[in-house]
C-alpha cells in the first residue's frame, strides 16, 4: 500500500468519531476498494484517490449518515414491533 493511501484512510479513520467493528470492517473496505483502484491506475496520487472516492470529509460523513439511517430504521422497526 503506497504512502498516499495510508494517508488518505488515515484522514478518514481519525474523522469517524468512534471505534466500533463496523468502523474497522468499513476502512477495510475502503482499504481494499482504493488498493484495487491503485492497481489500474499505477502512479495515482492523493488527488487523485480524492478524485475517485471523494475527500475524506466526504467519505466519513456518508458513513457517519448511513449508520445514522440504520439506527433510525432499526429504532422504527422496534417500536412497530412492540406497538
């Protein structure tokens, strides 16, 4: 893994304000998607990472909003299955 990636998942880890499995599973991913992207494109750099997947800003906070939206329809689906 080139520099350039380690300092773009290091940008996003430390955004996402929490430690969880999913967390870890999620910056795998990342991880993986970005290492696969890398590969086709030999000389990528930051920019163009940022290009492809977004800036990290952007990355975490569509994480951050997806859990989000899970919890709000798990808490839904609870509260219909008691009512």
């Amino acid at each position: 893994m080139n520099k350039e990636i380690k300092k773009y998942i290091k940008y996003v880890k430390k955004i996402i304000p929490f430690y969880s499995k999913d967390k870890k599973e999620f910056l795998k991913l990342l991880t993986q998607k970005i290492i696969e992207f890398s590969n086709t494109h030999p000389n990528c750099t930051y920019q163009n990472i940022i290009d492809e997947f977004g800036s990290p800003n952007e990355v975490a906070g569509s994480y951050i909003e997806s859990l989000e939206t899970n919890s709000t329809k798990m808490q839904e689906t609870v509260f219909m299955d008691i009512g």
